[in-house]
C-alpha cells in the first residue's frame, strides 16, 4: 500500500516498527526535526552547547517492547535523585528512561531510515478521496491516511467533528534557564515544587555534555490559566517561584532563558478502547490521546492500528 502519514512523533514509531509487509511509507511533518513533543532545544553559548529538554523529559516503560525501543535508541535511566517538594520524599528514579539528546532521538533513530518530509504542512485531509493537500506543493493521493498528529489538530484539517470534550489536552508553559553552576540543587530534579511549578530537572540528569541548565515545566492549571502571558513574564515567574519554593539565590540564574509554549501537551484521558480512531477505510488517526497521558501510550496506540493493518 502506498500510505501517507501526518507527524514524526511516537506513535509513527509504534506503528512503523510493528507494521509488517511491503508498503510504500511518506512521513510528513511541519516541523524541522522529528520528535513532535518531545524536542529538546540546543544552543550554541561561549563555544559550548546548553540543552533545555523543553518537551518530555522521560519515558517509563510498562512493556519489555517499548523498553527496548527505548533502550535500542540509546536511552539510559536518569541520573541523580528527584525530590518531591511537596512530600519531602525521594521518588524513584531507575524507571525513568532519558536521552542525551532528548527524547525526540528515539523517533530520529527508529525512523532513520525512512522517506520523512519536514517542514512539510498538511493543510487538508480529503477523507473521501484520500487525498493530502501541503502549504505550497502539489496535493497527493494515498491508500491510506494515517494522522498522529493531536486530534483537535486532524478534526481541523479533516473538516470533521469527533465527540470528544474540548479538554482532552492540557497546555503546557516550559521554561529552560542557563545556571552559573549546579552547587545550591541537592538534587538533580524536583517534583511538586509549588502550585506553580510542577517539575524541574538539571541538565546532569539527562547529560553531562551539556552546561548546566534547569528545565522547569509548569502545572498544567498555571499554563491552561496564563499560557497568553508574554514569554518575558513567564520565565520571570518560573524564576522567582524556584527562587522562594527551593531557597536558591537568584543570582544563580543567568538572563539565557529559553520559553516553549505546548498547546496541546498532555491528554487528560484515554479516548478509545482500540487504541486508535478509524474515520473510513482508508484514514486512520492514532497518538497518546486514545490510550493515556505517556509517552509509552502513544507507541502502543501506533502499534495497535499496525496490527489492525497486518491483520
């Protein structure tokens, strides 16, 4: 069959590498790197590179087979110990999978060596015809159309309406901060550190070829309530609240600051019993939001329609 698939993140890569048969595969995505939210941005500072893992930070395998997927691509267990703030406890931290290069590397190694397209916008999905319209490039016909891309996201290029509640997902505001050193931080990530801020981990925890950065992601109630603040306010925020939540001198935090803002970051539930969502024959749509809010789900929502496929 000759299929057309709409985004780069991990659920292509669950149905890629369970899909059997020969099949003729394009794979196209907006963005400049496969990962979808799982990016981690770098940036060149004073001849060395600082990495702020913007997106998700780890994975937790439930599975011996994501674990491999996992592991194949090169990730190890996080570094370090993580303290909930709010508990005063140390959580586990060997389930934890990280990359040194962020978890976008796991998409990037598994679907290496596939026909991917980036910078590639789908702008419109004919259902009845099969049909992939693109931003500035001829339109293609397909036997089969798999979107993994957010649902909100494919009922709009689809033109359709599926029932599902208007908060399936959660924004998420991540704000990634240059150190002048990691000496104050008893730990190399924190949990539950305020109302405010949910996580924040250390560069250390995921790689030590980085400089020392902290990455720290808000609730999901402060980033659905202020994700229209301006990006200046947002990381003055996060500062301030780490600053009195953990006791550290603000003199720490350098004025290299990196703010991503996810739209549409954490399904809040599962959405279907099979794991995928089938619009016709030939258009399918699969991700995180038909099993649950992890990384691993949405793997296993790719890997259900592969065997729905090879069945």
């Amino acid at each position: 069959m000759d299929i057309g698939i709409i985004g780069a993140g991990m659920s292509t890569v669950g149905l890629i590498t369970n899909l059997k048969g020969s099949h003729e595969i394009s794979i196209f995505d907006k963005a400049r790197v496969a990962g979808g939210r799982l990016t981690m941005h770098s940036r060149a500072h004073e001849g060395n590179i600082i990495k702020f893992n913007l997106g998700a930070q780890y994975a937790k395998a439930h599975s011996l087979d994501f674990k491999r997927v996992l592991e194949d691509a090169g990730c190890k267990t996080l570094s370090g110990s993580i303290l909930d703030n709010l508990s005063k406890s140390i959580i586990k931290s060997s389930d934890k999978f990280v990359h040194k290069d962020g978890l976008h590397s796991v998409v990037g190694y598994h679907l290496a060596d596939k026909k991917i397209e980036l910078e590639r916008l789908v702008t419109n999905i004919n259902i009845k015809e099969s049909i992939l319209s693109f931003k500035d490039s001829p339109e293609k016909k397909f036997d089969l159309i798999i979107s993994s891309i957010p649902l909100p996201q494919f009922n709009n290029i689809a033109n359709i309406n599926t029932s599902f509640n208007g908060d399936l997902y959660s924004k998420c505001l991540a704000v990634g901060v240059l150190l002048k050193n990691d000496m104050p931080f008893k730990h190399t990530c924190y949990k539950n550190i305020s109302d405010k801020l949910s996580w924040a981990s250390l560069s250390s925890s995921f790689c030590d070829e980085s400089l020392t950065s902290i990455t720290l992601h808000f609730s999901q109630d402060f980033s659905n309530n202020f994700f229209d603040l301006e990006n200046k306010d947002i990381a003055s925020i996060a500062i301030d609240d780490i600053v009195k939540s953990l006791g550290i001198d603000k003199a720490l935090f350098t004025d290299n600051i990196k703010v991503f803002k996810w739209r549409y970051a954490l399904c809040k539930k599962n959405y279907t019993k099979e794991g995928y969502m089938k619009v016709n024959d030939n258009v399918f749509a699969i991700g995180d939001w038909a099993l649950g809010p992890r990384v691993e789900s949405a793997y296993e929502s790719g890997k259900h329609l592969a065997q729905l496929i090879n069945a």
